[in-house]
C-alpha cells in the first residue's frame, strides 16, 4: 500500500467518525457515537501497514491522530511509545489521543 491510498482510505474512516457523532448529537443529546465501527475500521487496515508506512503517516501533516490510532492496531507496545512522545503536544487533540493511547496500552508493559 501507497501513502496516498493510506490517506485515502483514512479519509474515508474519518467521514465514518464524524457521520457517526452528527447522527448521534441530531437523534438524541446524550447518545453515544459507535466506535466500535471506527475501530473495526482501523484494526482492517492495520493488516495492511508496515512500519514504514506508519512512519510516513505519522509525517504527513494532517494524519499524526490517525497515526497514532492506527499504530495500537498495529502494536500496542510500540503504540505506546509512539504515543508517549506526543503526550505534551501544544495540540489539544493530540495531546488527548496521545494520552489515551499511551494509557490504553500500559496494562501491557512486563
């Protein structure tokens, strides 16, 4: 797989993700978005990633969150890491992503 088709088929789950949160804010105030869809999403595409290409996404301004996201599908262990240096980014959202990610996975440290 290419970086353009990566950024593509990110694209597309992205749309997923936010007609997910539209739905549920229109059809009921504390309704809850389905990421479980989002993540089934990532987790099928992370089969087709290798290091390298994550490497490159995570350098492609605009995809450090969907980096970041995909690399826990892909190895939890070297997500945590990935995550843990983006963990005080000036970035809210990636701070956010970063931590979660960075927590999410420390139940699997030795």
């Amino acid at each position: 797989m290419r970086l353009d088709e990566l950024t593509r088929r990110l694209d597309a789950i992205a749309w997923h993700e936010q007609v997910e949160h539209t739905l549920a804010e229109r059809t009921a105030p504390a309704a809850v978005p389905d990421h479980a869809m989002v993540e089934r999403e990532l987790g099928t595409l992370a089969g087709e990633v290798d290091r390298a290409l994550l490497d490159a996404l995570e350098a492609e301004d605009g995809y450090l969150i969907w980096a970041l996201r995909l690399a826990a599908h892909i190895d939890p262990a070297a997500a945590r890491e990935r995550a843990r240096a983006y963990c005080d980014s000036s970035n809210a959202r990636v701070r956010y992503w970063a931590r979660r990610i960075a927590r999410a996975n420390e139940a699997l440290e030795p």
